[in-house]
C-alpha cells in the first residue's frame, strides 16, 4: 500500500459516474469518469463505480482507504440507502449503494445525496471555502439544495433537508414533482428551455444559447432568466432568514449563465435583506463538476479514521468535525 493517504470520492449520477482520489487537502491526485448504467439496476452501478475506483488506483499505485458517494435521490446516510430517486433509474430506490460499494471496495463507505457532497465540497475547497454555515443550490436538470450549520451537512431525518427547489409559491406552473408553483418550474436548466420555448412558441433553443441571446439583449431570453434569479433570490431570503445563513453557494450547469442571472437575483436580494441585518453573500461555485466528488470525499476522511485504526494519523483525528456517514 502507498505510504499516501488518499481517499476516493464518487459522483454517481443518472448519465455518468465520476470519481477523484485525493489527498485531506482536496488535490485530486487521479480522476475519471464512465457512464453510469442506471437502467440496469443498483448491481451495475456499484460494479461501474468499483472498477472506477479500482482503475484509479492501478494507474496512480495510490489505494484509498475509504470512499464517499454524493449520489442522486435522496439518501440515509445512516444505512447509506436510497430512499428515493428519479424515473432514469431502474431498482435504486431502497438500494444500499453504501454497503454494497463498501464491499465491493473493501473499504468503509459513506453515502449523501449529491447536492449535500456538492456543498460540502465547496464548503471545504471552494467559492465558500472558510464558512462553517451556508447554504447550497444546484441549477441543473433540476433545482437541488442543502444547508450546512456548523460545518455539518444538516440531513434531517428522511434525509430530505434543503430541497428548496420543491418549495411552492413561485408561479402557476406544474413542477416536474406533479405539485404546482415550486421554484424549479423558474430556475432550473430545463425550465429556463420551457418558459423560453413558452415565450417564443418553439421548443429547441438550449439554455446555452438562451444565455447568449440574453447577453445579446433578446428581451424573451433576459426575461426568462429575470424571471429565475428572482424566484431564486426569493428562495435564498426565506433560507437565510429560517437558518441565519449568509453565505450561499450557487452551482449547476446554469451558474454558466451566472452573468444573466445575477442582475435580478441582487436586485430582489436587495429588497429583502435578512432581519439579522447581515448581508447575504451569494457566490457562483468555484468546483466546477467536481464539486459532489470532493465533497463525498470529505465526507469520507472520518471513516478513515474510524474505519482503519490503525492508518490514523494526527492530523487524521485533528480533521474538521463533519456528517455521520455509513461505518462498513
Ligand atoms: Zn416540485
């Protein structure tokens, strides 16, 4: 075994599984990615994400001691099973991805839901890198959250805590949940297409090129993304306000947009400062797409610990206090 203590970190998705091996001090020391057989069932994703981790290892001569998984769906972290999931995978619903990838790797495992691996990601080496307490929002398909209290994941008891994006009130549109008015029917990747698509009468223009029409002055396309920032910026006052959070970190494949997005957002942030009367900062994500990685990674550091006594090294114990994850 490598005299290196490295630990591995997986982003198990719908389309693909990404994974790094890093060291306490987040440098990604390998990484890869392959696509993810979510169709085929909890079985083939753990054996994807193993021969991943295993092929990391072969072409580093590192071995980890222990992995994390920010996965999709909601997931107890205490049995590292998931409890719910979207309609793009087969049989993972009450799959124990954490056990399972434990005993395939042969190491402890621990397993969070990707937004909340996503925060503490930026949390520990990112745009909000230095705060013990932040929020975290995720753009993409869809509109994930988290929330972090004192450097832990806050998980709540279904695992569930921080799903902003299913909040109501925002319009009158139906939310990919079936429920109406939530906030990813604005503020995610697909909803900026549809309200676009709504606002034009033709489907088809991604949320790239809507980025640049809105750049270009396209008054449809900077309405959409108005219409975003601002359901957004309503979103973050209510969770700064319930949590006394300031510092919000924002990511997602539509923080590329993050130039349209941003005037609107500020402009009804201003408008609703927090009672506490501490301004709210909110900051694009700095990680890129391997944020959930580095964040299931330092997720995993305190099974290192717990799991390999005898590999516990000082700085190993001194480690920042993080979640409870699943103990193989
Ligand atoms: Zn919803």
């Amino acid at each position: 075994m490598s005299s290196q203590h490295v630990v591995a970190g997986l982003d198990i998705g719908g389309t693909k599984i990404s994974a790094v091996l890093c060291d306490r001090s987040g440098t990604v020391l390998a990484a890869g990615v392959v696509p993810a057989p979510a169709r085929e069932g909890g079985p083939a994703m753990t054996a994807a994400a193993a021969a991943l981790v295993r092929s990391l290892e072969q072409s580093s001569g590192l071995v980890a001691v222990a992995a994390g998984v920010g996965a999709a769906g909601v997931i107890d972290q205490a049995s590292g099973t998931v409890r719910a999931a979207s309609e793009s995978f087969t049989d993972w619903v009450g799959y124990a991805i954490g056990p399972e990838l434990s005993n395939a790797l042969g190491v402890p495992v621990s397993a969070e839901n990707d937004v909340n691996a996503f925060l503490m990601g930026e949390l520990r080496w990112g745009s909000v890198a230095g705060s013990e307490h932040a929020i975290g929002i995720t753009l993409g398909t869809g509109v994930g959250g988290a929330i972090a209290i004192d450097g832990r994941i806050m998980s709540g008891p279904h695992g569930a805590a921080g799903e902003i994006g299913h909040t109501p009130g925002y319009s009158e549109l139906v939310c990919t949940c079936g429920q109406v008015g939530h906030l990813e029917t604005l503020a995610s990747g697909r909803s900026i297409e549809a309200r676009y698509a709504e606002r034009i009468g033709a489907v088809g223009t991604s949320g790239i090129a809507i980025a640049e029409l809105a750049r270009a002055g396209d008054a449809d396309a900077a309405a959409v993304f108005d219409a975003a920032g601002h359901a957004l910026a309503l979103a973050i006052a209510t969770a700064a306000n319930l949590f006394d959070v300031v510092d919000v970190v924002v990511g997602g494949g539509v923080r590329e947009a993050w130039d349209v997005l941003e005037p609107s957002l500020s402009r009804t942030l201003a408008q609703n400062a927090p009672i506490s009367g501490i301004p709210l900062a909110v900051h694009p994500a700095r990680l890129g797409g391997r944020a959930v990685a580095l964040g299931a990674a330092a997720l995993a550091w305190p099974l290192a610990v717990d799991g390999a006594p005898g590999i516990a090294t000082e700085a190993d114990v001194a480690a920042p206090a993080s979640p409870v994850g699943m103990t193989a």
